[in-house]
C-alpha cells in the first residue's frame, strides 16, 4: 500500500471515499489505527485518525474536514 499526503477534500463524498479506503487497509492488514499523540499539533492542529502502515511502520494522520477547513491527509514526522 502506498499513501501520499492530501492537503484538503474536495467533497464529503471524497473524504469519505478516503475514510473507506483506509479501513479497507485496516482490514488487509496493511494499516493499523493507533492512539494519536496528544502533544503533536503540527499547523496546530491536534488530534485526528493516526494509522501506521504496517510495512514501513510510517505514521500518518487524518483530519476531518471542518468548513472552512478541508481536512488532510499527512505523515507524522
């Protein structure tokens, strides 16, 4: 599985076209939702979905759109 960073939806439909995508790989194996760090805010932003990929063990997180914000898709650095 590959991912790329996503820096804002265009649509409800796309984010969760994207959410689906995710937990498919959640399900494969290929992913796996782990607990978010509390104290990591980068553009001060907290929280969100933090998923691992499983063969690389990269970090990634997902920020629900919030009008006027449309959300992201990013790795945790």
């Amino acid at each position: 599985m590959e991912l790329e960073e996503i820096s804002g939806f265009q649509s409800p439909g796309e984010f969760a076209r994207f959410q689906a995508f995710l937990e498919a790989g959640v399900a494969k194996g290929e992913l796996r939702e782990i607990s978010p760090d509390p104290s990591y805010h980068a553009g001060e932003i907290y929280g969100g979905r933090w998923f691992e990929l499983t063969s690389d063990k990269t970090v990634w997180r997902l920020i629900s759109p919030d009008p006027p914000f449309t959300g992201l898709f990013e790795r945790v650095h």
